[in-house]
C-alpha cells in the first residue's frame, strides 16, 4: 500500500500539512511566551490608565517640566505605573520614579516607537510599556516591572486551548481531504495502469473521463490509442480473413482442374486445354493479388521508393487513355479528356500513372457500353486536380465511406469473372496519393455514376517513401 501512488500522494499531502500547522504552531508559541495573558492584561491596564490621564489630564502636553512632575508622581502613587515624558526627539524629560527606581536605558527609548513593548533598565530589569504621542509631539510613556511567567502558566493560557483545539481538527480535516484529493488523482490512473495490463483486449471499454484536466488528458489519450489498437486488431483479423478467402477460390479452382488432368477426367484435348487455361487465368489473378499486397506491404512500412521528377499531367492522361483505347473499343466506351496546359508537377510519373490506371480501369468495369468516361484536369492554387467521371452504375452512400478499405468491393456478390478484383486497387491509389501529400475523394450516387477526384500539391512533401500513418 505504502508504494501505490493513492498513499504517496496521502503521504505527500499529510506531511505537507503537518509541516505547515508545525509553523504555524512554533509561531503561535513564540507569540504565547512572549505575550503571555499576563502580559496582555497589562498592556489593557495600561491602556486604560492612559486613556484616564488623557480624560483628565487634556493639556498634558502643553504643560511645561515643572508641572508635569507632580501630575505624574500622582498618577504613579495611585495606580502603580511609572510613567515618562520624552521630548520630539525621545530624550528624556520627566520620570515619576526618577531617584527611585534604576533609569531606563537611553538607547531603548530611542526605538520605542519600533519595539513599544519592553523596555529595559540600569540594572537589568525589564519593563512592560505603551508609549503614547501628545499634542506637542512629546510622548507619554507609562511602564510597569514585568513579570516572570511560568511555562504552566501559558499552557493554561486562554488561547492555548482554542489553539490545540483547532489544530487538531485542522489535522484531521486535512487528512481526510487529502485522501479524497490523492483518491480523485490516483483512482483513475490506476483504471488507466488496470486497462494497459489488459491490452490487447477486442472489446476493451473506454474509461471514463474523472480526476484532474491533466488526467482526463491522459485518460482520453489512452481511450483513443485504445480505439486505434482495436480498429488495428480488427483490420488485421479482417485483412487475414479477406486474404484466406480471396486465394481460397483461385485454389479451388486450380486444385479441382489440376485433378482433373491427373486423374484423366479431362481426357480430350479441348478439356485438358481448358483445364490449363483455367489454372493459369487463376494463377495470375493470385499474382497479380500477390503484388498487390506486397506493393501495400511496403507502403505501410514507409520502404516504397518514389522517384521525384517532373511529371506533366496532361501527356500521362493521354498515355492512360491510349493504353485503354483498344479494350474501350470492344465495349463502344469513349474518352474524353480535358486536359488543358499546366505546369509540371513533381512526383513518381509511374506511381501516378498507376494511380491513373486503377481508377480508369475501375471506371471501365462499371460503365455500360455506349457511354463515355471523361478525364479532366486543372489548376486550383498550388495543386492539380485530376478527376475520373464514369456514367456507371454509381455506388450505394453507405458504401462510400469504406471505398477505399482493403479487400472492399461495393458489390460483395459479384464473384468471379473479369469485373472481379481483390478490392485492394483503391487501397493502393489511396497510399500513392497520400504519399504524395495529396488528397482522394469520390462523388458517388446508385445510377448516376462516379466520380473519383485526386488532389495533388505540385511540390509534395521532400520525403521519398511513405510515412506511416
């Protein structure tokens, strides 16, 4: 317990309690011993003789030496208080025990203004005194011997108690809210410890947000990077799934038609050339498949080179355009590109030329015969816009938003054939962009077509390969 966080806070705040009622008691201490209640009924006796002299007595300070002796010799027989008069600049000039009593040090008169407590005399002895200015700038001062106190006696002081008192419920209070402030401090970062020894968890919940600011900083960071890891995991588990089930088909395949070669159930030769045509149209779609993640494997690591050169936009437009021109023609599908002069872009031609060539591609799969496919670009501040319109079938809002998720197909249950891909193209043209410090984006809606739009700064970031992200 003494080692958890919650008790070194406690610790740290009862020490520094303590510490501070510690002064504070030394501080009330020293003032008892010096100011014992003795002492402060003196200093009120005292106070109240003055005020009787000065009722009395208006004049007194207008009065010369002479006439001022016999008042204060009165005053002192009849209360008991020595007093003196000093002049402007606190010399002395009339003492009602002057003879009688050891003279009062010279020096200390000097700083009664600044002390005006005890004073001192000839012999030693120490005197309890007020001092008090007259109307002629001369000052009244009137003393009594001081007595000695005994430590008995300032414990028994009316302060003490009270003093005692309100320190020990101070403590106890202090205590008590420390340990409610070190429990709202420590609580939720042993939650936040609690939680990281359970990672990776799938279905780790998010913590709650309590304690200080700073905490539920933290506390927030590690449900976001909770989050993160989780989403990590799923795609993980998804893109393992994703992987199994793509090959498994193109295995299937290739498997069931190798046996039949094998075991001579393709016994003609149109049905052995078939067979091998089948398997080697599947092998190459677990290739290609197979370059595919591989090219994602080194994009994710950040390992992708990117050559950086001038690249002009407009002539990689007409190349794409030109490489798909004889398989447009099969199907009566059209381009048309509006690609007006801009300046050179700096970047990888090939990655970009890929870019391209996926999203035509795309485009291709889905548009019906007929229609047309138009490329477009311009110039918008310090980037390129590239856009790819299909008139196709469009593609469903709810999908829109996981286009660009690996092994996504819109249309889930279209199988086979040469319209089906692994779902990895736009994964792909995705991290190219991006590693070019561009943007990607589809406008899209059930058939009206689509729109794939990439945004690309014509000076991208100086870093050749990938960043993670």
């Amino acid at each position: 317990m003494s080692s958890s966080l919650r008790a070194r806070l406690w610790l740290s705040y009862a020490l520094l309690v303590l510490s501070a009622l510690t002064v504070t008691a030394l501080f009330i201490i020293v003032y008892l011993i010096r100011n014992p209640f003795v002492y402060r009924q003196t200093f009120t006796h005292l106070q109240d003789i003055e005020a009787i002299l000065q009722t009395n007595q208006p004049g007194l300070g207008s009065l010369p030496i002479d006439s001022l002796l016999p008042i204060l010799k009165q005053y002192d027989q009849t209360y008991d208080v020595r007093l003196l008069i000093l002049d402007k600049n606190r010399q002395l000039q009339a003492d009602s025990r002057a003879g009688s009593s050891p003279a009062l040090s010279q020096p200390r008169l000097l700083r009664i203004l600044i002390l005006n407590r005890v004073i001192k005399d000839d012999s030693g002895a120490y005197w309890l005194f007020i001092a008090e200015k007259l109307s002629d700038e001369r000052w009244l001062l009137l003393a009594v011997p001081r007595q000695k106190v005994h430590l008995l006696t300032i414990i028994r002081d009316d302060l003490f108690l009270p003093f005692i008192e309100a320190s020990a419920l101070a403590l106890i209070l202090s205590l008590v809210i420390a340990f409610g402030v070190a429990r709202w401090i420590a609580d939720p970062l042993q939650q936040v410890v609690a939680a990281s020894r359970q990672m990776p968890a799938r279905q780790a919940a998010s913590l709650p947000l309590k304690g200080p600011r700073e905490v539920q900083t933290l506390t927030r960071t590690f449900n976001e990077m909770t989050a993160r890891v989780q989403a990590s995991q799923k795609s993980q588990r998804d893109f393992v799934a994703n992987v199994s089930h793509e090959l498994k088909t193109p295995l299937t395949s290739i498997q069931g038609f190798a046996q039949a070669i094998l075991d001579g159930t393709a016994d003609t030769p149109e049905a052995r050339q078939q067979a091998a045509r089948v398997i080697h149209d599947e092998a190459g779609r677990m290739h290609r498949m197979v370059l595919d993640l591989l090219d994602l494997a080194r994009l994710d690591a950040g390992i992708a080179d990117f050559q950086r050169a001038p690249v002009d936009i407009p002539t990689l437009l007409d190349s794409v355009v030109e490489k798909f021109t004889p398989q447009a023609r099969k199907t009566g599908i059209s381009f048309q590109v509006q690609a007006p002069a801009l300046p050179p872009l700096i970047g990888d031609g090939d990655r970009l030329a890929q870019v391209l060539t996926n999203l035509v591609d795309n485009a291709m799969k889905f548009t019906p015969g007929g229609s047309q496919i138009i490329l477009s670009t311009l110039q918008v501040g310090n980037e390129i816009e590239v856009s790819v319109t299909d008139s196709g079938i469009g593609i469903p809002s709810a999908e829109i938003a996981h286009i660009f998720d690996r092994f996504h197909q819109a249309d889930p249950a279209r199988k086979g054939g040469e319209k089906h891909g692994a779902g990895l193209g736009l994964a792909i043209v995705k991290e190219i962009v991006q590693a070019h410090g561009g943007t990607i984006s589809v406008r899209s809606a059930p058939g009206e077509g689509s729109t794939f739009t990439v945004m690309l700064p014509l000076t991208p970031p100086a870093d050749k390969s990938v960043a993670k992200r």
